[in-house]
C-alpha cells in the first residue's frame, strides 16, 4: 500500500506533479488525487544509495534539487556510470519493477544531498494500467534512459578516449552555460568510466595545447571550437 499523505498536503505537491508530468491534464481529477496523495517527498544524503538490485521497489523520483548517478558494478567493485540526473528530472527506473520487460542490475546514488518526491510504484502502476497516456509516458522516459546508455556504451567502445574527455567537457559546459567545469579529475573520471591517470594525462595534454586551464577542483575551458572539434572528431 503507498504512503498517503494528510489531504491537506497535497497541495504542495500538486503543481509541481503538473509541470513534470506532461499527462496530468490527461488523468481524470480522482486520478490526480490520488497521484498527488502518494507523493511523499524525501531527502538523500551525499553518497547515499538510492536504488539497487537487492533492494524493494523504490518508487518514481521527481528530483528538486540536486543530482543521482545511475550505474553498473562488476564483481569486482567497478562501475560504469551510465547516466546523471538533475533537478526537475525524472529518475524512473528507480521504479523498475512497473516495466516488466526492465531486469538489468541498475545501481543509482546521490551524487550530491538531494531532495526529491517520490511517487508510490504501486500507484504508478495501477496509473499505467488504467491511462494509455501514463503508460506512453513511462515508456518514452525509459526509452531516453537505455538512449543514454546506449551512448554511454558506444563511447566506451568505439571512441578515443581524448573523444570522449571532449565530449564530456562539453556537455559540462553546455549544462552551466558557463566557461568552467567544476569536478575534480576523480569525478571526471567516475562520470566518464576511465581511469583518474587517463583522464589527468588527457587533460595536461589540452593544457599543453591551450584548450583548457587547470585549477585545483575544475577545468576552465579556453578554446570551446577546438575542443568541440575534438567532440567531433574531426581533429
């Protein structure tokens, strides 16, 4: 049985369920009640695992503020990071077990503390069941996600690795806006699936090159058109 919430509350989850979900005008106004009244929200610290094989059903997450890591582990300890997530993001294989045909062993932590509301499985579920346009939702969400993962995989695959630091740095950039990436060479490294020695000699060589100026926690980036160049590889 999900949570339910005091009516009195669920109004403050009302319009932001509205704005994220692009089906709410579809549902009929008991279907929004009880969408809204099995929203809870929640708070995951820094590090914190938020989803993994042997653990129950979490539920859809709608992330407020900060960012989730989605990833795969070995036996042996390592891990490949697939895809982040951020704020105003739907984090919903996090539900896995509403797509029967979704069985891969996904692992999801905070990156940073996050606050999110998350919606009972069993009730997104039923949701499915009873609303093509729920259901069209949840399949094109999950459909992007295997997207970034499949873009993930064949960078790993097929692409050099000063490709892949190029096209990591840019996207960066493309999500601040701004002329700096303010991650560490280890973050870089996780969130790219390489090595921290890799990515270290890769970025002094773009030093050498003066396509960016390292600092202690970041990367400033002098010369965008080269590196996207790179991003292209056409250099």
């Amino acid at each position: 049985m999900p949570e339910v919430l005091p009516i009195s509350r669920c109004g403050e989850h009302r319009q932001c369920l509205a704005c994220a979900f692009p089906f709410w005008d579809k549902l009929t106004a008991d279907q929004q009640e009880l969408l809204c009244r099995a929203t809870r929200p929640v708070r995951y610290r820094r590090g914190e695992r938020v989803h993994s094989p042997v653990e129950n059903c979490v539920g859809i997450l709608l992330l407020r503020t900060g960012q989730f890591r989605a990833y795969l582990l070995s036996d042996d300890g390592r891990d490949v990071t697939l895809y982040r997530l951020f704020g105003g993001e739907i984090c919903i294989l996090s539900a896995s077990c509403v797509m029967d045909s979704v069985n891969f062993d996904l692992y999801i932590d905070a990156e940073e503390d996050t606050e999110a509301y998350c919606i009972s499985a069993g009730v997104f579920r039923s949701l499915m069941q009873q609303n093509v346009e729920v259901r069209c939702f949840a399949y094109q969400m999950t459909a992007e996600r295997f997207s970034d993962t499949m873009w993930t995989m064949q960078q790993i695959l097929f692409m050099s690795a000063d490709r892949r630091l190029a096209i990591f740095l840019a996207d960066e950039l493309a999500k601040t806006g701004g002329e700096d990436v303010c991650l560490t060479q280890d973050q870089m490294a996780k969130y790219m699936g390489s090595a921290r020695e890799v990515v270290s000699r890769l970025l002094k060589y773009f030093a050498g090159e003066g396509i960016v100026k390292l600092y202690r926690g970041g990367v400033e980036v002098l010369d965008k058109e080269r590196l996207n160049r790179i991003a292209r590889g056409e250099a």
